[in-house]
C-alpha cells in the first residue's frame, strides 16, 4: 500500500516538487509513536522516578507497543546510563518491543557514550542514537556561543558523528533543535538534514521546542517548512527511506494541533510526546490524545489509506495511572484518561446514560481499560452505591445497600453536586467500623495502666475498660484489649509527630500493625493529648485490618444495569 495522498505542490527554485516525492520508502501510512515520558518527561520539575520505576515504566511502554521507547540521556549521569543501558537489554531479548534511544548532544563523548549505553540492543536492531543541534538563531547563540557563526563545521560534525553512530549498528535520528523559529536560517537547516541523512540517519525529527508554532503562521509555519525539506530531501535521495517526526511543547496549548497537522497536512509518520502531557514547561503532546485522535480521524483526509498506529489502546489507562501515580499528579478533567473523563453527575445527563452508556462518551471508554460510571449524590440509592463498593474490592450485600447508602449521604450531606469515589469508600469504611469510640480515658498509676472507652467496641455498647500491671503506657493497655477481639495483632511502627508548630499544636500519630500474613495496615489519630492521638491511630489500623479481613473481595466490573433497575424516570 502505497502513499498517494498529494497534501500539495512545493515550488523550490525551477522544480515543482509534490509531497509524494517527500514520502517515498513510506510502504503504508503507520504512523510510528515515540515515547519520551522517560526523558522529556522526566526533565519536568518534580516528575523524576527511582531506578526501579523507570524499568516498570519501560515494561508498560513495550506492552503498550510503543514504537520507539526514548529511556534517557545516557551522558547526564552514571545513573541516567545504567537506566538506559538496563532498558536496552531488558526490552531487545523479547521477540519484539519499541527501539530505545538515547538522547545526545552533537559531541564525541556523548555520541560514544550513548553507543555504549545501547550496545545491548544493536544485535536486535532496536538501539536509535537521537542527536540535536539548534537552529533557532538565538538558541544558537545561547547554547553554542561563538560556535554558532560557524555553519559549515556544525554541518561537518553532523556528517561526522552521525556516521560513527551508524557505523557503530544504531539507527541515528537527528533533531534541528528550535526548528520552528528557525527564521531565516532555512538552508542552514537544509545543509544539516543532507549531511544527516547522506551520513545515514533515517529519522528526520522538526520540533516546535519553544512550543510556539500556530497553522495561523501560514507560509512561516513548522509544518509548511518540513514539507518543503522533505521534498528537498525525497528528490536529493530518491533511494534513502527517511522517516519525518514532529515533536511538539504545548505552551500556547497547541501541541495536539500541531502535531496532527504534521501527520494529516505535512510529512509526519512518527509523532513524539509523552503519557499525560508531562514534559518541560507546559509540557508535551499527549501520547494517549495523539494515538486517540489518530484511531478516529485518520481516515478523514483519505478513508481508503487512513492513518493508523500499533498501539494496544487497552493500555493506556493503566500507563496513564502509573504516570499520575509515580511522575506528576493528573488534572481530573485530563482529556481521554482523565478521572471524570468517562464519569457523570446524577442530573440532566443521567437517564440518557442508563439508557446507553455512551450517549454522552466521543470514545468507548472500555476501550482504554475504563469504565463510564456517575458520581454518587443525593438521588444515588443502594444498587449504586453497591456497584461503586464493589468495583472497589468490598462486599455490599442486598439486605444493608440502602442502610449503607444512606450512611454515605448523611456523613457527606452537604455536597450536593455528589462526591468522589474515595469519599464514597471513606463513608463505607465508617459504616463498617467495629470500634466506633466516642470518648477515651486512660490512667497510670501504682504500677498499672489503663484505659476505658466510652462507644461500641466490636459490638459492646457504652463503657469498656481494662487495666494491666506494669509501668507500659495506655496503649499497650489498649492493644491488650483490641487482643481479645482480633488476636494475634502486632503494631510494626509508631511515629508521632506535632500538626503545626506552637504549644497547642495537636500531635499526629501513626501506627502500622499486621495480623498474620505479610499485610500491613496504617491508621492515623489526631488529639491534643498524644496518649489519646497515639489509641485513636491504633483504633484506626484495627478497624482498617477488621473491614480487609471480613469484607473485602475480588473488584467487580462497575455495571450500569442494575443502578437503571433503581434511578427510575422521576429521579432527576
């Protein structure tokens, strides 16, 4: 399958040249995903990850059938290397997975250093060396000084290095950095893709690096520069197979838009960006909006050859998760992975949705591995707040759904626009709690401790005391006592620590126990008095292991049919 669409005639001098000059060696129109959520990504204040993270990361990448996996700048740091290095051998001994690259400046230590950080992966032809030099006139003389003036040796040392790298076995992407304020320095850039793909480079990347390209920019645009360099390129190589990329900084907003175009107007098969748009400043193009919007509007320029990639999309909610988990926290209104991207309110959309779920929903959300749900209110009832606490792991029986539900609605009374689903959680928790206590009392004296609770006390209602011999404080007293009713309950840590400074700041404490197994559960207690903070955080742990042990279960898949048996045509 040939590319044939003619996105336009590019006049160069005499010649008129046509993007299907630009795209030969393209067998179909796969568009390839380049993921540098390990290295852009991770040069975003405050989105670093341990060693370990990286490599999970890199798994989930490979199972998300990214094509190309950036890992890193091998030369930053003996640790950046051993990251890169790792991932190269780890994803090249499976049947398949994405190339890894290494990122690298245009200079002799770092061009080596990179080589030898992906030897792993030369063998199985999955090792990119990914090298820049700006071309933006005044990143130019920022980043190079003097050197800057010096365009024929720039353009010899990208000849040079690029074909040690290829020389080397690694396919070599070269990046004219800063290429959409390149400004008058077009032949410039022209000078330095010819040596790059004369020396042997196959990936031709054109970022908007400061991300401030807009279509509005006509002629001066990004996209109508690369497609006049591919055509460039296509007639001066007519036998090279050169991939073009677009990697695109959303700081006005625009990193979709612009990618897209490269791909639909321009001569983009490969697009570069990262999970949940984390990258410098405002960071990247969204991988998961990319992939997304290319699965349903790729066949819109031509529907008989569309645009397609070979991501696994059943993933990328997980990666995305792992992303807001690990890197940065994710808005809740995140395009596509978002937390209430597939989730409603009880209001005007509710009935249409019980009727069919994705009356409200551009995507299937099921096909990212999510599920459309709406948010518990004051309308919920049982079956909802039922399918919500089992699709969190825990039981809910017929019988107690509504006293449950109503418990949730009444500890959360005045949020009448509904509540999260970990306030949903908290408020079944607290119907389950076995120690509820309303007032603690403790004593010290004579060699004894004790200690006596005013509440229910797994099911003994009013007053519960216990006193033993010794010069132990009330908690002990109190764990001798929570002994009698969950035996064998071990406190593993205890920290305490002041709220806030001052004399009459509350203490904050916290207690890990475990009751057999290798399960941990944490509880933290509030008080101004620190024995009585130090009880109320054991309570907390107790009540917490209690629930797990008794009521926890398998998650079962959130299901709208039996919330519609219950919602009613009135409900709204």
């Amino acid at each position: 399958m040939v590319r044939r669409n003619i996105i336009g005639k590019i006049e160069q001098g005499q010649e008129t040249l046509t993007m299907d000059d630009a795209k030969k060696g393209s067998s179909d129109r796969h568009v390839r995903i380049f993921d540098t959520t390990l290295r852009d990504g991770q040069q975003c204040p405050g989105a670093g990850m341990s060693f370990e993270k990286n490599l999970e990361y890199a798994h989930l990448a490979a199972q998300l059938r990214v094509d190309v996996l950036e890992a890193g700048f091998p030369s930053a740091s003996q640790l950046d290397f051993e990251i890169v290095s790792r991932i190269a051998s780890e994803l090249a001994s499976g049947e398949e997975g994405p190339v890894v690259a290494g990122l690298c400046q245009l200079r002799s230590d770092q061009i080596d250093r990179t080589i030898e950080s992906l030897h792993r992966a030369i063998p199985a032809k999955r090792a990119r060396v990914h090298t820049y030099v700006p071309v933006d006139p005044g990143l130019m003389v920022a980043s190079l000084g003097k050197r800057a003036e010096d365009f024929s040796g720039i353009v010899n040392d990208v000849g040079r290095f690029i074909e040690r790298a290829t020389e080397a076995g690694c396919e070599v992407e070269f990046s004219p950095e800063g290429y959409s304020r390149m400004g008058a320095n077009f032949d410039f850039v022209t000078d330095l893709i010819r040596a790059a793909v004369q020396s042997g480079a196959t990936v031709i990347n054109c970022p908007d690096t400061i991300g401030g390209a807009s279509r509005m920019q006509g002629d001066r645009y990004f996209v109508q520069k690369m497609k006049q360099h591919a055509a460039i390129i296509a007639q001066e190589f007519p036998e090279r197979e050169v991939t073009w990329s677009v990697h695109c900084h959303n700081d006005f907003g625009l990193a979709l838009d612009n990618t897209l175009e490269g791909v639909f107007r321009g001569p983009a098969l490969q697009v570069e960006g990262c999970m949940n748009g984390i990258g410098e400043r405002a960071g990247n193009v969204a991988l998961e909006q990319v992939i997304l919007a290319i699965e349903h509007f790729g066949g819109f320029v031509d529907q008989e050859h569309p645009f397609w990639t070979r991501i696994d999309v059943s993933h990328l909610q997980r990666v995305s998760d792992f992303v807001r988990r690990h890197m940065l926290p994710r808005q809740p209104h995140w395009p596509i992975t978002g937390d209430n991207a597939s989730k409603h309110s009880s209001g005007g959309h509710t009935n249409a949705i019980l009727r069919d779920p994705l009356a409200y929903q551009p995507f299937d959300p099921r096909s990212i591995g999510r599920e459309v749900s709406i948010v518990f209110g004051p309308l919920s009832g049982g079956n909802h707040a039922k399918a919500l606490i089992e699709a969190r792991g825990y039981r809910c029986d017929d019988h107690e759904k509504a006293a449950i539900a109503q418990h949730i609605k009444s500890l959360f009374k005045d949020r009448r626009k509904g509540i999260t689903e970990e306030e949903l959680l908290e408020g079944y928790l607290d119907y389950r709690r076995v120690a509820r206590i309303e007032s603690f009392q403790y004593r010290k004296e004579g060699g004894q401790a004790g200690v006596t609770l005013r509440g229910n006390f797994f099911g003994r209602e009013g007053e519960v005391s216990w006193t033993r011999q010794g010069d132990d404080s009330a908690l002990v007293a109190l764990k001798e006592l929570i002994d009698q009713e969950l035996p064998g309950t071990e406190i593993l840590s205890h920290r305490a620590e002041s709220e806030e400074e001052g004399a009459r700041s509350r203490s904050v404490s916290r207690i890990v126990i475990r009751n057999g197994g290798d399960q941990n559960w944490t509880g933290v207690g509030v008080d101004s008095d620190i024995e009585i903070a130090a009880m109320k955080a054991l309570l907390d742990a107790v009540n917490r292991a209690w629930i797990d042990k008794h009521f926890a279960q398998e998650p079962k898949p959130f299901s709208l049919s039996g919330i519609a048996e219950e919602e009613g045509e009135g409900s709204i």
